[in-house]
C-alpha cells in the first residue's frame, strides 16, 4: 500500500467512524425491542439463547416459551433455570408431525401460550423468548392477530425474541432487528449425526 492510498484508507475510517458516533449520539430513544431471528440456517434459537444469557448475566428476569420441542433434552433450559432468572414453557405435544393430530397439537399451542401471554404482560421480564414460534403461526395453531396485539401491549421496556422458519411477514414489519439465517453448509447433509453439547 502506498503512502497515498494509506492515507486515503485512514481519512475512509475516520469518517466512517464519525459517521457511526453520529448515529449513537442520535440514537437517544429507550425501549424493549422485538428481534426476529429466521431463515433455513442452523442457529436460530441457539442466539436466542445466547441473548438470554447476556440478559441473566446483567441481573435480569427471562422468560421462554418452546413451542415444539416438547420433552426433548435441552442443554440450555437444564443450565439457565439453574440461574432462577429463567422461566421456561414448553408446548407438551412436541414436533407436529410426531402427533399427526391437529387437535392436540392446537390445545397444546393454546396452553403454552397462555403462558405466554401472561410472560408478556410482565413487567419484571426483561426478555421473552418466543422459540419456533413461526411454526404455529404458519400452521394456523395461533392468530397471528392475537399474537400482535399481545406483542404491541407488552411493558414499555420489555423485549421480545422470535424464532423459527418463514416467519410471516407482519412480525418481519412490526419487528425492531429481523436476522435470516442461511444455511451454507451443514454437518448433517455429510451424515454426521446431531450430538448432544452441540445440536441440543
């Protein structure tokens, strides 16, 4: 690099970064927010996850609701409510496709998300964790209309996490940070099994 494109380099970072102080200086408003985190890839709860240990390891209250993982072993629920600032729901019935009954699986969702429901009328709550949620959404098991109404009345500094495949479009337009996570590739399609630590 020579002496003049360097210094073209460094004038280029000084402005960027003046730009991005800019931007934190004007950034003065102070809310929950709602994050969306979809897409194919593998990852989307595990950074939910991650956002749930940030919150507990500043001192605040979680909440989560899984809605189909059923009594599946979870790594993260068996260390985080260890904590006691970690509430978990999971939806009883687990995966759709092992029940093959609508019916069950629609009272199902509608139990875990009176729980829900009551985690985002929570003051105390700092984070709700609505995992795979778009799931239920996609197969008609909740009312998208519920869930925005509950959503929109939620405690002024209360946020919001949803994940999961093909999230519908009115969460993406209501959401604050919308993540969608591409696969590029994945240990599974090469035959190596899903191990515990890792995947769950």
């Amino acid at each position: 690099m020579t002496n003049n494109e360097h210094a073209r380099h460094k004038a280029r970072m000084i402005k960027k970064k003046q730009h991005i102080d800019q931007r934190i200086a004007a950034a003065n408003e102070s809310r929950g927010i709602i994050i969306v985190l979809t897409g194919n890839g593998k990852g989307k709860t595990t950074a939910a996850f991650g956002n749930v240990a940030r919150c507990i390891g500043h001192g605040y209250h979680t909440g989560i609701i899984q809605f189909i993982k059923g009594d599946w072993p979870c790594g993260e629920r068996q260390l985080l409510e260890q904590t006691g600032r970690a509430t978990f729901h999971v939806m009883k019935t687990g995966f759709t496709w092992e029940t093959q009954d609508k019916t069950v699986d629609i009272a199902a969702t509608q139990e875990v998300w009176k729980a829900g429901k009551v985690m985002l009328s929570d003051p105390n709550l700092r984070l709700v964790v609505l995992d795979e949620m778009t799931y239920v959404l996609r197969y008609g098991y909740l009312a998208i209309e519920e869930v925005m109404s509950a959503l929109q009345q939620r405690p002024a500094m209360q946020s919001v996490i949803i994940t999961g495949r093909g999230c519908p479009q009115a969460l993406i337009d209501i959401a604050d940070t919308v993540s969608d996570i591409q696969p590029v590739k994945h240990a599974f399609d090469a035959g190596i099994q899903a191990q515990e630590g890792i995947d769950w």
